[in-house]
C-alpha cells in the first residue's frame, strides 16, 4: 500500500503515517482515510451549492415574475467574465471538463490529481452558476471529491492502486454528497469513472458515500433535491410508451453530445482569443437566458414544477419571467425552445470561459424531453393516457443514462432524490432502452469520448485497462549508441565491439533517425578487413521494422510488435527525432507485473 516515491508531502503526513503503521493496518487506515473523503466532500458540496443559491438570491429577488427582465443580459455574462479572471489569475491551470479530467488523471497520471483542484472549481463554478451560467455543480463537486482523495492519499505518500480508490471515493461521495443517494453515488463510480470493485475497494468507497450521506442530512435536513409524488400507478399497457420514450431520451442524448462536441469546436478554435470567447460565449448565453429565464443556473427549479404540477395552472409557471408569461396554450412550444437551446446554453457557458458540468444539464433536459413526449403523446388524443409528471421523472433517467452512458446510475439516482421506487420498472425501461439507442451511434458516454479517441480511457476490460495505464514514457530505453551514415565500415566495427546490442541506430546530425544498422545483416563484410575502406554505414544500414509515436497508445504499442515481430521498435517524434527503443521482452515484463497487481485484492 506504500509507495517508494518520496519526493512529496515530506513531514507532518509522513511522520504520522510512520507512527499510525505499529497500531493500525493498511486496511483499517484506508477505511478510516474513505470516511475523512466523505466528511469532506459532503462539505464541499454544501458549501458550493450554498454559496450558489446566495448568489441567485441576491441576483434575482427583486424580479417581476409577471415580466421579462433585462438583467438576464447582463448577470451572465459578468459570472463567466468573473470566472475567466478567477481561473486565469489564480488558478492558473485549465479546470474545465472535470468529469474527463478525472478520468485522464485515473489512466495516465496514476490517479494524481492537482492541489488547487480540492477548493478552485468550487469558487469557479460558485461564480459561474450563482450569476446564470447554465451547467451544473455536480462535475465541480466531483472533481473537488476526487482531488481530495487524491491528495490526501498522496500526503501519506499510498500506491497508485490505493490512490485509484480514493479517487473513487471521493467521487461517489460527491454524488451521494449532492443528492442523498449513496447507492448512485456507488454505481456511479463503476459505471462512468470505470473504477472495478474488488473486496478491497468495495467497502472504503460504501463507507465515503453513506459518510457524505449522512453529512449532508446533518447540513441541510432531510427533504430530497426534487420532491416528488406518484401520480398514478405504473400499468403494463404504458410500456409500449415508455419503450418509445426511452428511444426518443437516447436521440435526445444524442444530439446533446453531438451538438456539445461541435460547440467545443468553434470554441477551440478561439482558444488563445479569451476576450472574442467571452463576447462570443455571454451573447450566446445571454440572449438565451432572457428568452427563456428557465436557462438560469442549474435549473432544478424548472424540474420541480414538472415533476410536481398537478394542475395547468402548476405548469404554466415555468412561463414566469418570460416574454410567454400569459400564454399557457405556448407551454408546449416553450418546452420544446427550452429543449432545443438547453445545449447551446450550456456550451455557450463553458465555451465562453465558465465552469461547471453536463450533469445536471442532462436531467433538465430529461425532465423537459419526458414532458414534452407525454403532453404530445396526450394532445394527439391517443387513450392510453400518460402521467405527465411521472413521465417527466422518467424522462431524467433517460437522457442521464444516454448521456452518461450509465443506466444504473439513471435508475437509482432518480429512484433515490426523488423517493420514487414504485417506479423501477418503468425506470429501468427508459434508461435501457435510451442506452441501447445512444450505443448505436456513439460507443463513449460524453465525459469518455474525447480521452477514447486517443486511446487513454481505462474500461473494465482488464486487458485493456491495464495497458491502458501502461505508460509509454516509463519503458523506453534511452541510452543507445548512434552511428553516422558516413562512417566507414572500419570504424563501425569498432563502435560494435563496445556496443551490448545487436543493432545500432543511424542519426543525421538533427538526431532524426534514418535507419539501423543490424549485426546479424552484416557478418558477411564485417569481419573482412580488406573491405573497411570500401563501405560505409549508408550503405549497410536498413529502414527499421517499424516506428512508435511518443503518444501511442499502448494497444497500438502491442499491435505494432506483433505484426512486425521486432524484438526493439525505434519510438521517434512526428518529426523523425529519435527517442529511444522500446523492448518487446521489457514491455511484457510490465504488462505480466501490472495485471497481476490488479487482480490482486
């Protein structure tokens, strides 16, 4: 459980992780460091949401409800103004994305993760959403979760596979923190961030959750985030409409992400224009906010008034603020808007320099998807009528489980904030039916794509986890010997003599590699000593079986080795610099020791 890098968190850590070893074992200490990660980030997430809701108070209470409201103009585009600053003054590090970042950090940074990522996306993400910015808390809460676990498990200087699972802990805290629903909070960390539960990891991330848990009751009470009552009975003739909705929350998914993907495009490529992002990003998200106040912040009012209204008169509030405010007959039409330009919202938020994430953007548009299915689903006077609420909760698992690529998490993360159990079955119809639809089309959930199209997202395969947190850094051999395509041929033979392998690289004087020179090719000339004046090496050398790239995946690393059958493979730069060889036999080595470590308990 100790690992033998001693270069950080000398110390305070250090020195009472030496005194704790003769009275408590590894195991215990790791149970005792889940409930400390659970304490805290249950804390952080009160904090972040309190300070939220302070700043939407202070923002919005004098707002005539009956009346659109010009500082909807205005708010946003200072919270993702105030943001930029706070992340490019102080942070001074990229916090976006924090879901994916964790995800990187899991497979390519041993589960290392940044200091200033344990308090930093909760300011950003407090400023962002407080003032109107259209993301969610959740990806910052997690990220924060995370980071503490990480760090922590770094202070006291633990493995990578121990720092694996508090990384995990502090995720699933973080959801079960937010939403009281530590049994989500669990298959959320298998499910999305790919974390395999063994007996060993099992225990620590169930004690972070019913901890955060527990704490939040403590901090904010015991009623649920969204309040919920069944409004009738689930019946088996609805399942030919509830199959159907779950197809319609996985197209719905679908072009979430697609459109999320192309909105990061334009906005990458504005990437060193911060002041051309930030118009760009807050007119977007402005203008959309004052068309449709439902926009604001994180949005869970609006899933309220769907999931509770009983009444037309209940629903036609989500109008309020808005140039609709009067019109019932357009609720509809505006549910529809809502749905529609919730991506736009918040692509426009991130992309123009906020912080926050796709979590709670992907119930809200669930909620307003399973709305807007069942009110026309009703209005085209079909007889099996569907319960419009009821369809609305239905419709959050959806979108979450196609987004996220994570119907468990859909089902039991409804099922628990909103007390709605005697809703599994149809539950569990949406969310599967939408993954099976989202699969289809996209193989990786939103927070997986970007790190899978470059082969760095770990997966529960273990095969393929493990060489994906092989690191290719970690095995090349960088101390060769290089020869010249002009040296003759006696002097190669004495560079042989001191050599240990049995090839030798040739460089041009940039270092590029331009071919090897292999022993076993040249025993005919080598040792006729009449010859030595008559070649040289450009001569003798051949192109090398192959090249590896410095950010190949391992996958392709092994593919390589096989279809070429090299025992050493050069790895070069884009530009042909050589860096040092890779050994088949070394590379295996690894491999063997990293799976065995992981099916270790």
């Amino acid at each position: 459980m100790q690992d033998t890098n001693t270069e950080r968190h000398p110390g305070f850590f250090e020195r009472l992780n030496e005194w704790r070893k003769p009275y408590v074992a590894d195991k215990q200490f790791m149970l005792l460091l889940s409930f400390i990660v659970g304490l805290l980030a249950a804390v952080a997430a009160f904090v972040l949401h309190w300070l939220i809701n302070e700043i939407e108070l202070v923002l919005t209470a004098g707002f005539n409800f009956r009346s659109y409201n010009w500082l909807y103009l205005v708010f946003p585009v200072v919270g993702i103004f105030l943001t930029s600053l706070f992340v490019r003054f102080v942070v001074r590090d990229d916090i976006s994305h924090g879901i994916t970042r964790i995800l990187y950090a899991i497979s390519r940074k041993k589960s290392r993760i940044k200091g200033h990522n344990c308090w930093s996306s909760v300011i950003a993400s407090a400023l962002t959403i407080g003032f109107g910015g259209s993301v969610g808390a959740e990806a910052p809460i997690v990220l924060t979760g995370s980071a503490i676990g990480s760090n922590l498990g770094q202070a006291f200087r633990l493995d990578g596979k121990t720092l694996m699972v508090l990384v995990g802990c502090g995720a699933s805290a973080a959801i079960a923190g937010i939403f009281k629903a530590p049994i989500a909070g669990l298959v959320f960390t298998i499910e999305v961030l790919m974390v395999d539960l063994t007996m060993a990891s099992l225990l620590p991330i169930l004690i972070a959750c019913v901890t955060a848990t527990c704490f939040t009751y403590i901090l904010v009470g015991s009623d649920s985030l969204f309040h919920f009552t069944l409004d009738s009975a689930w019946q088996v003739e609805r399942v030919p409409a509830t199959i159907l909705l779950g197809i319609f929350c996985g197209l719905v998914s679908l072009y979430f992400i697609r459109l999320m993907t192309a909105c990061e495009g334009v906005f990458a490529k504005l990437r060193n224009k911060p002041y051309l992002k930030l118009a760009l990003g807050g007119c977007v998200l402005s203008s959309l906010i004052f068309l449709f106040p439902a926009l604001y912040g994180e949005g869970y009012s609006s899933i309220n008034i769907l999931i509770n209204g009983r009444t037309e008169a209940d629903w036609d509030t989500i109008l309020n603020n808005s140039l609709f405010y009067g019109h019932g007959n357009l609720l509809l039409v505006y549910i529809g808007l809502v749905l529609a330009t919730k991506v736009l919202a918040t692509s426009a938020t991130n992309g123009g320099g906020g912080c926050g994430g796709t979590f709670a953007p992907s119930l809200f548009i669930g909620a307003f998807a399973g709305f807007f299915f069942s009110r026309l689903w009703n209005d085209n006077g079909i007889s099996i009528y569907l319960p419009e609420k009821n369809f609305a909760l239905l419709g959050m698992a959806g979108v979450m489980a196609g987004v996220m690529h994570a119907p468990l998490t859909g089902i039991f993360l409804i099922a628990e904030i909103t007390g709605g159990y005697q809703m599994f079955i149809p539950l569990m119809i949406v969310s599967i039916c939408a993954y099976l639809t989202i699969i289809v089309f996209e193989p990786h959930s939103i927070y997986g794509m970007r790190l899978a199209r470059e082969g760095k997202l770990i997966t529960h395969h273990t095969d393929k986890a493990v060489l994906t947190l092989m690191s290719l850094e970690s095995i090349i051999d960088r101390h060769f010997t290089a020869v010249g395509p002009d040296m003759p041929l006696g002097k190669l033979v004495n560079v042989i003599s001191m050599s240990t392998t049995s090839f030798l690289p040739v460089l041009d004087d940039a270092g590029n590699l331009l071919g090897e020179v292999d022993l076993t090719k040249i025993r005919n000339v080598m040792f006729r000593t009449e010859l030595y004046g008559h070649f040289t090496v450009a001569q003798l050398m051949t192109p090398p079986a192959g090249t590896l790239g410095v950010e190949d995946p391992m996958e392709d690393v092994m593919r390589k080795f096989d279809e070429t059958e090299a025992a050493v493979l050069p790895v070069v730069t884009t530009s042909g610099h050589l860096i040092g060889y890779i050994s088949r036999t070394r590379m295996y080595a690894t491999y063997r020791k990293m799976v065995a470590d992981m099916s270790q308990e």
